[in-house]
C-alpha cells in the first residue's frame, strides 16, 4: 500500500506542498497506528492475543497441541455460523432463529431419510433446502412487512423451537430421533462434515478447515465483489442503497439465506458426529455467534464489519470455553466471562472507531 | 472544502436561453399523485431541457418531494403524463430511471456514510474484472476514475480511502453530482443541495450546478431558496399546496417577484393588511397584491 510511504513525509513538510499529487491541504496524513486501529478486526484481535496469552499462562494444559486442537474445534463450530450472522449484521439485520435452525435442519435430514429408508443424502439435500427455504422467509417477511429483524426472526425462532419438539416427539415417540450411522451414506456424508485428520500426530476436526475456507471466501466477497459493497451499503443507509440502484431486497433476502447455508452446515455437522440429534437442543446459542460478531467488531446498527473479526471473535469464545476447563476452574464462570468479553470488546470497538473516524 | 481556481460564479449568470433550446428530456403533463384520499400532488406541468436548469421552488408541504420521487422512479404517478424523450414511461424502480440518464442526488440520501468515497462514487454500478465465479471489483480503476472525475469537478481529496461521512456537507454533495455527472446522466434531480448548508458551501454547490448545466446536461434543481435558484435557473416552478402556482421562463420574472411566490405571493399581501393595522409594523414597504400576481415582461436582473 503506498499509503505507509507518504505517511512520512506528510507530517514534517506543509500542507499542498507535495512534488507531485495536489491535495486539499486539510487532511493531515493520519499515523499507520490510527489507521490500522480503524480496521474493524484490529481490537478483536488484541483481544484474542490477550486471551490467549492469559490462558497460555494460567493453564498449562492449553500450551499441547492437542488442547489447541481442542480449542480451535470448539471455535469452528461457533465460528461457522458467526460468518454469515456477521455478514447479515453488516447489512443492517440480524437473525434470532439461527440456534435453532441448526437443530431444524439437522432434525429434517435425520428424519427424512430414516423414516423414508433413504440415502443420508437425501436428507441432507431436504436439510438445505429447508433451510434456505427458513432464511427465506426470514428475508422476505422483513422486507414485506418492513418491521424490524429483531421481531420476524423472534417469530420464526419461536416457531422453530415448537416445531422442532412437536414435530420430533409426534414422529419418533422420543425427544430425539433415531441413531442413523448404519445408513447408506452416511460414512461419505461423515467424511465432508464431520471427520478429523492427523497432522503432527494431533487430530484436528475438519470443521476448522472448512471454518477458515469460509472465512476467507467470506473476507475476499465482502471485500472484493459487487455483492460485498452492496451488503455494506444496505446496512450503512438502506434508502441511499436502493436510490443508487443497489437492489436491496435481493441482498437482503440472500443475506439471511446464507444464514440458512450456515445452519445446514453446522447441523450436518451436529448430526454426523452424533448420528442423533437432540430436538431442544440450539436455544441461545443464536446470541453466541450474534456476540462473536459484535466482539468481532461488526457495527450492531450495520455498515461496519469485517468477515476475519468473527474469526477471532469465535476464536476467543473457544479460547475461554476450553481455557476454564483446562485451568481447572468452574466451568460455570464461562458465560460470566463472556460477558465481560462482550462488554469490554464493545467498549474497545466504539472507543476505536470513534478515534479513528473523527473529523 | 475543496478549491478550484475556475472562474468563480461569475459563470452562474446564464445566458438566456429559450424555448429553442431543444426538445425536452423529461417533461410532466398534468401530472399528479394521490396517496390515498390525500392528493399530493395536482395537474404538474414541467419541462427539462438539455443544458438547462429547472428550478422547482415550494415551501415544505408543497409537494417537490413527491415531484422528484415521480421523477426519479421511487413512486408511480396517479394521473397525467410523464415522458421521457417523448416517450411516456412509469418507473418502478430507481434503477429503471437511471437506465433512461435520470439521476437523483438526495439531501440526505446522497451516501453511505461509513463507506470509503471510492465505493460511495461506484455504488451500484460498480466495475468490475474477471469472469464469472471470480468476478471482483477492479479496485484501481475505480479510485483512478473517481479521482479524475471528483477533480474534474474542482474536489481534491487527499484520501479516497476515507469514509464519505467525514466529509462536509457540501463535499459530499459535490461528490453525488460528479458521480451522476459521470455515470452518463442526461438529467440530475438535486433535491435541496444548499438547505443544509453554508453560505460558501451553497456557493460551491451551485458552481457545480452551473458546471453540470455546461456540460449539457438538463437539471432539475429543488429549492426553497430563491436566491440560490436565480443564480443558476433558467426556468422557474413554484409549487405551492401540490399545485403550480407558476411556471415561467428567467426572462419573465424577477428574483423580487420569485422570492414573493415563494413567501406565498397573495397570502403575504393579505396578512400585510393585517399587520397594517397593529401598530408598530411598516408595511409602506411591502409589495402590493396586484404586484405578486402574473408574471411580467423581463427586468433587469437583480444585484443578489
């Protein structure tokens, strides 16, 4: 960037008297410091650091590798579903019914190919498409309606979490449904959701892989295609968007149905590694990846975010999940310690943006 | 605020130019908007030529929002015409009015604040490289492109990295009108450019209106400030409870009488009389009912 190689000089000569470009002689060139700390996921990462850093010292357990394996599945699993919540919450909306949609969708592939006696894979395929079809309706009610996320998606979370137990106990007579791991395909389905592999001797899950492979697909949209300027622009000023010719209801409707992907990839996940799938199971944990977010440094208003924020925001919620276990604490002190993350990663976020966009 | 060393405003002052001038661009014909039982707008007639100005004056409430909304395709009209190159149109879609060169540049929804100005001049219609599943934005095109035009236009910006909303008021309206100007607009709708700005901001504004105007395009500038909109009109609309009160070319009304349509014209005679007879008010130098009402042959031009 040859922003780093102006910086110098522009401090000690005056002002529109550069050699070269002509400027307006207003703005001073801010330091790389401010600058770098106006990137959205520069506080998050400090943290994660700090975090990290305490635990490596409070915990011994954490410094092997398999503990860091541990952690780094225990983040994936948060930090899927965090990405497109993040990507949403850029775009001015966020979605109530993502913990349960997980659950939704791993119970729609288990039940469907069970009680037809069918190949995992068309269950999987039902998963998706319900699951988009959720995100959907999430999208399109809050652009018909016009009333705000917050109220749609508390509807449709509380209509999935009756339907899930509802409908699971009037099919299985259970509140879980049936083990499915000797069903035809289930060992290919595993293989792409839930497998692990050796490196170095520790096994690492492949959630981690596909949880960065996200990321980065998530990092180089928002950053570098026509879609990713239009999520911006829906969440920093919805009418300004639409006037410009940014169809809105397209990338707002689509934003939510990437909310849907992310749950059917985490459901899958869930249902492949426990071949069973908990109906009650998913309340709350939609605040989980909607904090990752936030402590990830998305604006909670819209507009402003990152895709490698969440990354590290899922990366400190794993971080401090495993820490406390591996410290030997009571565990129960996790969410008291989350809450502080939150609170002080927001504070850091304001006080961050407020220093480095100022007039 | 940006500098220019262009001739100043001294250019502001138009030449005359006429019916002549070519055929409309956009033109209303008894046009009008229902919401409901309310009529916002009633038989509108107005005409956008190329390389003119057309300034629409009105108070609040007098129906220019819902003018330009017609215009601009955010809502449909509900009787008369409106035509495009004489061909009458309903938009349903901002975009549909932008495919026929009708840009918008709002007050205040010129912008995403937050967003880096380069986005902001590209949004909606961005460059971009590469075939499909890797098609991305053509970042340096845009920033080169942005920064010729916004100094094409006499706005210099150091950083076009920075979020448009740490630019003033004026700045950013500037950058709206270049980003239109560029993007092939054949008409611009300015929505209220200098309502919410200062005496010098305005200047700079309507140094741009003036700039855009040369560059042949037709503009359609909204405005309760008359002075501002006799500096660079050349025809004059008032609207005034959804209807036209006037409609007149620069060479048949004064900035005395435009600034008297716009105060409310017959209305302010009467409550002169009014305040005639409360001591202590001067209305010796009031205008008279019978000055304000039809349009006159042409004065010399006012000093504003």
């Amino acid at each position: 960037m040859g922003m780093t190689q102006q910086a110098a000089p522009a401090v000690t000569t005056p002002p529109a008297s550069g050699p070269s470009k002509q400027t307006d002689g207003r703005t001073a060139q801010r330091s790389l410091v401010v600058r770098l700390l106006a990137r959205p996921e520069v506080g998050v990462f400090l943290g994660a650091v700090a975090v990290f850093v305490f635990f490596l010292v409070a915990a011994p357990p954490v410094r092997e590798a398999s503990s860091m394996a541990n952690i780094l599945y225990q983040s994936s699993t948060i930090g899927i579903m965090a990405l497109p919540v993040a990507l949403l919450m850029i775009g001015g909306e966020f979605d109530l019914s993502s913990g349960v949609a997980v659950i939704t969708s791993a119970l729609t592939a288990s039940m469907i190919s069970y009680q037809l006696t069918m190949n995992v894979w068309v269950g999987v395929v039902a998963a998706l498409v319900a699951s988009l079809a959720i995100g959907m309706f999430n999208g399109w009610m809050l652009i018909r309606t016009g009333l705000p996320s917050f109220l749609v998606t508390l509807g449709t979370f509380l209509i999935l979490q009756g339907v899930n137990l509802a409908v699971t106990k009037l099919i299985t007579d259970n509140v879980a449904t049936d083990n499915i791991s000797d069903m035809d395909g289930f060992g290919q389905a595993k293989a792409l959701f839930a497998s692990s592999f050796a490196v170095g001797g520790v096994n690492v899950k492949v959630t981690v892989v596909w949880w960065l492979v996200f990321a980065a697909l998530a990092t180089w949209v928002l950053l570098r295609t026509k879609y990713g300027n239009w999520v911006f622009a829906v969440g920093g000023n919805q009418d300004s968007a639409r006037a410009v010719g940014v169809p809105v209801t397209f990338t707002k409707i689509s934003l939510f149905m990437l909310v849907g992907f992310g749950a059917w990839f985490v459901g899958m996940h869930n249902l492949f590694s426990f071949s069973t799938v908990q109906s009650g199971e998913g309340v709350g944990q939609e605040l989980i990846y909607i904090a990752a977010a936030v402590i990830g440094g998305c604006l909670l208003t819209g507009g402003y975010g990152s895709a490698i924020g969440p990354v590290f925001g899922a990366f400190m919620f794993g971080m401090v999940n495993q820490g406390i276990v591996y410290a030997g604490w009571n565990p129960d002190w996790f969410k008291a310690f989350l809450g502080v993350m939150l609170l002080g990663a927001t504070l850091i976020n304001l006080w961050v943006r407020r220093t480095a966009t100022r007039r | 605020m940006a500098t220019t060393n262009e001739p100043g405003t001294q250019s502001a002052v138009v030449k005359d130019t006429g019916p002549e001038a070519g055929r409309p661009v956009v033109e209303l014909r008894g046009a009008g908007k229902a919401y409901g039982n309310i009529r916002a707008l009633h038989g509108v007639s107005l005409q956008v030529r190329p390389g003119e100005v057309t300034c629409v004056l009105g108070d609040n409430g007098a129906g220019k929002s819902t003018l330009i909304k017609i215009i601009s395709g955010l809502h449909q009209h509900s009787e008369g015409e409106f035509l495009v190159d004489g061909e009458a149109v309903r938009f349903t879609t901002p975009r549909q009015a932008l495919d026929r060169g009708i840009a918008t540049v709002y007050q205040d929804l010129a912008t995403v604040p937050l967003m880096p100005v380069w986005r902001n001049f590209f949004l909606g219609s961005e460059i971009t490289r590469g075939p499909w599943p890797v098609r991305r934005l053509d970042i340096e095109a845009m920033k080169k492109t942005a920064d010729e035009e916004l100094r094409n236009m006499g706005i210099v910006l150091d950083d076009l990295e920075q979020p448009i909303g740490t630019l003033s008021g004026g700045q950013r309206q500037c950058v709206a009108i270049a980003r239109a100007v560029h993007f092939g607009a054949r008409v611009l709708i300015l929505d209220e450019p200098t309502a919410a700005l200062g005496v010098k901001q305005s200047g700079v504004v309507l140094k741009y209106i003036a700039a855009a105007r040369d560059r042949g395009l037709g503009v359609i500038f909204i405005t309760h400030n008359p002075h501002h909109a006799y500096m660079v009109g050349d025809h004059f609309s008032v609207l005034r409870l959804g209807t036209m009160e006037l409609s007149a070319a620069r060479s048949e009304v004064s900035l005395e009488e435009l600034t008297n349509h716009m105060a409310g014209g017959a209305e302010l005679a009467a409550l002169k009389h009014e305040l005639a007879q409360v001591s202590g008010v001067d209305v010796e130098e009031l205008p008279e009912e019978e000055d304000l009402t039809a349009p006159v042959p042409a004065t010399p031009e006012g000093k504003s």
